[in-house]
C-alpha cells in the first residue's frame, strides 16, 4: 500500500476503462484508486450493456510519476481494461489557452467600411496627427504585453521561450478574468539584454503596459530600468513587484493579528534576487524596522566582497546590526521571516528562536523552506506559496488590478506610492472582523481585489 501523498489538480488523470457490470465492480475500483495514493474526483458511466460498463474515471495524483503508477495498478488488475488514458493538464493546453475576438460587428459591407477600409483611414490620419490618440482609438487602451525570454520559469530555471509560453498564456488569461485585461505572451528567443530592451522598445506602441516575466536575475534589473527609461507607458516586472505587494499586504494583517508594528519589527529575508530584493525594497519602503538580507552564502553585511551589485546595495542598506553569520543565526530573534529561496531550508528548531509570536513566510514552490505543519509548531502564522494550504500568497491578487488602474489612469510610469498603495487595497479586502491566523489573504477569487486594487494604483498614479 503507498504511503499518503499530496495529490493536485495539476497532475489530474481521466482514464477510460472497462469492467464488468457487477454491483461491487466500481467499489473495488475506488478502493484499488485509493490504496494507490490518488483521490477519485469523478466517474462517469460512457457506455453499459447487461455483462460490461465502460467509465471514464477521474483522479487527482502527486505527480507524473505517480499518475503512471495509477494507470499500471488499474491496467495490471485482472478485471479491468484500461482503455485510454488522458492528462487533463495538457488537455487543458491543446491550441493554447488564449484567443483574440473582434469586439465589433462585422455582419455586412457599412461595417467592414468602419471597421477596415475606406473608414479607418481618417482614424488612422488623426493618430498621425496626435499619437496619444492611440491609447483612445486602439488597443493600446486596454492591452498588455507579457514578455518573456524563458530564462527564470517558475521552478523550472532556464527552458527558453516555447517552453515558457504555457505560463504567459496562462498569465494572460488570469488578466483576462480578473480585471478584463487585454494581454498577450510575447516570448523572446533572447537572452541578451541590449537586444531584449530594443525589441521591446520596437513593440511598445502597440501596448499600454509591459508586464515581464520570468526573466533572471541580475538581468531582469537592468532590463527593467532600461526599459523604463526609454518608455512612456509603465513597465511591471511582475516576480519583483508583484510578489512584493503580495507580501506587504499579507505581512500588514498578520502584523495586525499579532499586535506588532511595522517600526518594531526585524525581519530575515532568505533570497536575494529579483522576488527578495524587491520584497526587502518595498518592506523598507512602508517603514519596517530591519532587514537580515541571507542568500546561499550566509547573511549580506556591510563590507562584504561581492561584485553583485545587488547584494552590495542590501548590504550597505540593511542588517543594522553587521549580523555575518548563517540563515539559523540570523533569524534568531527575528519576528519575520520571509523566504523566496529554496525547499527545506528552515528548521522547527529555528522557528523555535524567533521572537515572541513569530510570523514565518515560507514562499519556495512547490516545496516551501519549512513544512508548513512543522513552521506552525511554533510559528503564531504560516503562509505559504501553496494553493492547499492557508493564506497562499499568490500574485494574481496584484497584477490584474495594478495594471487595470495604470490602464485606466493612462499612466506613464510605474512607482513606489503606487506598489504602496495596492498593498493596502489587498490587506484591507480583508475585513477587520475577518483577519485571523489563517486568512491574512483574501481569496484569489475574491471578485472586489482586483478592483479594489485598481482603484488604489489609479489614484496613486493621477
């Protein structure tokens, strides 16, 4: 029998059997599905006679591996013919997830001389005559770019730009359903910084925003300050900013559970690229007391060697104290930590150290830097980057909403007081009745965040 394992929708299977038409025939199916280590989720009868049923059986597994141990259990049992099996996860994927639609009727010849030729000359001839009118007349309204070179995906590193397609499409369609936003993957095959900055310069005027994505760092700095400077539309690097927001908002309500202030307060932040730094830049940003900035090699202290410019800046602007030491020392005594690193990093026994009522962070996904149920042995809070634990800090909570406001501000630029400002629309979703210990976080379906949000950014960028 298989140990219990954590199973997902993500690694969803829909096996298609046959087997005979006895009463306890579907019974010894879900008991073989169970022992197995998988959770039946569905099973549909396809087909039936007197002697024999064919079903469609569907079942959530842990992962690729085990989805194919499944199928052999099934297929190696006497009574049962496995018939096709199908992963529901690249079913989902088959042609991509995302597609364009005309918003205007094009039923008969006066619509296709408005909406193409000869009408779309004169709209043509007035942005000509006044290219701001674009963001009036054109896509460029309402459009976002999500831009790619494949080189930081998810956990995946550096797989290049097809294989990093999947998860803009992916992105483009969460903007789509939460702040009906217009985005669209554009997946570079580069990595070179001067050509990435060129083209996307090349492609600007098509979008009113820039959302990157999954670009590495050091890089992903200088190709975002680059492209700010050269652009009059905003430019989001969603894995720093996004994250960060996520992070202040969910840290605002768990200060707020514990009774601690923002002043007070030391955190250790284990991670310092793009996700770490720009968390420890907003956190400083909203007044917090100190940072202990730790990467592989132990904390980052002022007079350390490094050629990182990065680690050099966080180390002359953060750890007061010149703390030199390893990730356990640095988070004794610390109220928060917040990790955006690697899995199984962080130990009880460290948790154990911390500060009274310590709130712990453990972001690395899939596999957090801490175990969520040994973090919360000792830990007053426990968030996570998990969707089947509490308070899943989830990016989709900031950047449909932040690029919505900028959208509709017809912003140039993107800044501090803004990023600020969406922190608060998302910790206040939250009502002052509701927050507890493990809802820091609203729902990333909560339908009032994203509007919430936009409505914050807009008005910090008019």
């Amino acid at each position: 029998m298989t140990s219990a394992r954590l199973t997902s929708a993500g690694f969803s299977i829909t096996v298609r059997l046959a087997f005979s038409a006895d009463p306890g025939a579907a019974g010894r199916l879900a008991t073989v599905v169970g022992q197995a280590g998988a959770i039946v989720t569905a099973l549909d009868v396809v087909s039936s006679d007197s002697k024999r049923m064919v079903v469609d059986l569907t079942c959530d597994t842990s992962d690729a591996a085990h989805a194919e141990q499944v199928t052999q259990i099934l297929a190696a049992m006497p009574d049962f013919d496995v018939r096709k099996v199908s992963d529901r996860t690249f079913l989902m994927h088959l042609g991509g997830k995302i597609e364009v639609q005309s918003k205007v009727p094009l039923k008969n010849r006066d619509d296709l001389s408005m909406a193409y030729t000869p009408g779309v000359a004169r709209v043509c001839q007035a942005i000509a005559e006044n290219p701001d009118d674009a963001r009036r007349l054109t896509i460029k309204r309402n459009t976002v770019a999500v831009v790619s070179d494949g080189s930081a995906v998810l956990g995946l590193g550096n797989i290049g730009p097809e294989a990093a397609m999947p998860v803009m499409e992916g992105k483009a369609a969460l903007f789509k359903k939460f702040a009906g936003v217009d985005a669209w993957p554009v997946c570079l095959n580069t990595q070179d910084a001067d050509e990435i900055v060129d083209i996307v310069t090349a492609l600007a005027p098509t979008y009113g925003g820039i959302n990157l994505e999954d670009i590495a760092a050091p890089r992903c700095f200088e190709i975002e300050a680059r492209l700010r400077e050269r652009l009059d539309i905003p430019v989001f690097h969603d894995d720093q900013h996004g994250t960060a927001i996520v992070v202040l908002a969910a840290l605002t309500n768990a200060l707020r559970v514990v009774g601690k202030e923002f002043a007070d307060v030391r955190a250790t932040v284990v991670g310092c690229g793009a996700a770490g730094t720009a968390i420890m830049r907003l956190l400083a940003k909203a007044g917090i007391g100190d940072i202990v900035p730790v990467d592989r090699d132990g904390a980052l202290h002022e007079g350390l060697e490094t050629d990182n410019e990065t680690w050099q800046w966080l180390a002359e602007n953060f750890n007061k104290d010149g703390y030199a030491g390893d990730l356990s020392g640095a988070v004794a005594g610390s109220d928060v930590f917040i990790g955006v690193s690697a899995p199984n990093i962080l130990k009880g026994s460290d948790v154990a150290k911390m500060a009274k009522d310590p709130v712990v962070f453990a972001l690395a996904n899939p596999d957090p830097e801490i175990s969520p149920t040994e973090a919360a042995r000792y830990a007053a809070i426990v968030a996570t980057g998990r969707s089947d634990q509490p308070n899943q800090i989830n990016n989709v909570l900031a950047f449909p909403g932040v690029f919505r406001g900028l959208l509709d501000a017809q912003a140039r630029g993107w800044n501090d007081d803004a990023a600020l400002a969406a922190a608060r629309a998302i910790a206040d979703s939250v009502g002052a009745e509701e927050v507890n210990a493990t809802y820091i976080v609203p729902s990333v379906f909560d339908p009032h965040v994203a509007p919430a949000v936009a409505a914050a950014v807009k008005k910090a960028m008019q």
